[in-house]
C-alpha cells in the first residue's frame, strides 16, 4: 500500500504542488480572489522525509505472529492440502488432486505469495507481538520478549530460514507450472523443513 501511494499519488501530489506554485507566482500581482486559498492552504495527503534509511518507507507493524497466521500459514496449506487423499479399511475414498486451471492458479498465486511473505519478513524493524501468545504449552515456548531477543541477535539466521522458505517455495511454483503432481508433492513437502527450522531456532524452547 505504501509503495503504491509512493508510485502514484506522492507523484500526482508533487505534479499538482507545481501546478499550485506556478498559479501562485503568477496571481502575486493581483489580489487573491477570496475563498480561492483553501487549495494552498490543504495539508498533504502525504509526508515523505528524505532519511538514511532505506527501510523507514516500509510498513512493519504487523507482528512476525500476524504474518504467520494471516499470510505463511494459510498459503502454505493451500499447497499441502492440493494433493491428498483419504483412505479407510475398504481403500481409498477420497482422491483429491489439483484439475482445473483454476485449481493450478490457485495453487501458483499461494506460491507466490509464500515467497512475497518471505520478504516481507526479512524487512528490518519487523516484531514479535507484545502479549504472549495463548499457546497450548506455553513453557515450551519462548515469550515475546525472548523471541524479540533471539531476532535481533540472529538477523543473518532468520535471513537464512526465510531464503531456504522461499527457495523451496519456488521449487514448487515451478512444478506447479509444469502442472508436475509428483514433483508438486515432493518439493511441496520440503517447504516444511524451512518453517520447522526457523520455529525450533526462534520459538521453540530448548533449555528445558
Ligand atoms: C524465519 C523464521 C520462520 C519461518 C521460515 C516460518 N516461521 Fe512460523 N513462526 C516464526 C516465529 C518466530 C513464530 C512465533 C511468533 C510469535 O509467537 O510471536 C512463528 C509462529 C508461527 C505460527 C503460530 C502463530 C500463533 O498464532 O501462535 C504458525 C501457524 C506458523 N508460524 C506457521 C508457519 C509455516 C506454515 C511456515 C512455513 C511455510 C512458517 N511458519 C515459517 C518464525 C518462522
């Protein structure tokens, strides 16, 4: 959304400023009608400060938790759950396979959100939630606090998680644009080995 008002509308802003100063100079000689200084007088739609740092423009409020929860988990078991099949003592019942070009579709823009997710957890000043999460076995969790910790001591390894993420992630969307089932179960699958990583380095306790 930032990016978006950056591309398009800070520009039209600064395009219509001009417009603005350009009447103003022009108008100086002859008194201003009145009335016609609300235009001048509006505030910006928006406010951009030149800075140093290139991550400042970027919009890191959500937590590392939100993300899990609104974005990596349900794309990811969108991919997981495309190939399944439900057996009972009479044998399979339930066959499910992705069919249709929408089912394909579907499949490839959960892939590329995955990946899109990816970079959006690596963008620097990204938190954990400050309330404890109400896990199931909170001692065998890391609080908030303590994963905070753990991120801002280790950029480099939750980089690294997040990079194995996508690559794997990515290894999928090729298999599933080949319309590759096998290959789609199989690197599909791999894409888990990322998430129970960085969880067992980050949230998991292991010093009890
Ligand atoms: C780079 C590290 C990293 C990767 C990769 C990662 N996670 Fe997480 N995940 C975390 C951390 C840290 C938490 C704990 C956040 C918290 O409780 O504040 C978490 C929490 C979660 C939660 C729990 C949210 C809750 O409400 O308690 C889910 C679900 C989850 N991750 C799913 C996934 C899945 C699925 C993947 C892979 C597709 C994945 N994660 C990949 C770091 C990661």
């Amino acid at each position: 959304m930032m990016r978006l008002l950056h591309k398009f509308v800070y520009p039209l802003y600064t395009v219509a400023m001009l417009v603005l100063l350009s009447a103003c100079s022009a108008e100086q000689d002859s008194p201003a009608p009145a009335g016609n200084s609300i235009a001048t007088e509006q505030t910006p739609l928006i406010t951009t400060e030149v800075t140093d740092n290139p991550f400042e423009q970027f919009d890191t409020g959500y937590s590392v938790r939100t993300l899990m929860n609104a974005i990596v988990q349900p794309n990811a078991l969108e991919i997981w759950r495309a190939v399944r099949y439900v057996s009972t003592i009479d044998g399979v019942i339930e066959d499910v396979t992705p069919q249709t070009d929408e089912d394909w579709e579907r499949l490839r823009t959960s892939a590329i959100t995955l990946i899109e997710a990816g970079n959006a957890l690596m963008i620097p000043g990204r938190v954990a939630e400050p309330a404890d999460p109400d896990v199931e076995y909170p001692a065998y969790m890391y609080t908030s606090e303590e994963i905070q910790a753990r991120l801002e001591a280790n950029p480099e390894i939750w980089s690294s998680y997040i990079q194995a993420m996508q690559l794997f992630t990515q290894a999928t969307l090729e298999a599933i644009e080949r319309r590759d089932v096998l290959g789609l179960i199989e690197t599909g699958g791999t894409i888990n080995n990322a998430c129970e990583g960085c969880h067992a380095k980050f949230w998991y306790r292991r010093d009890i």
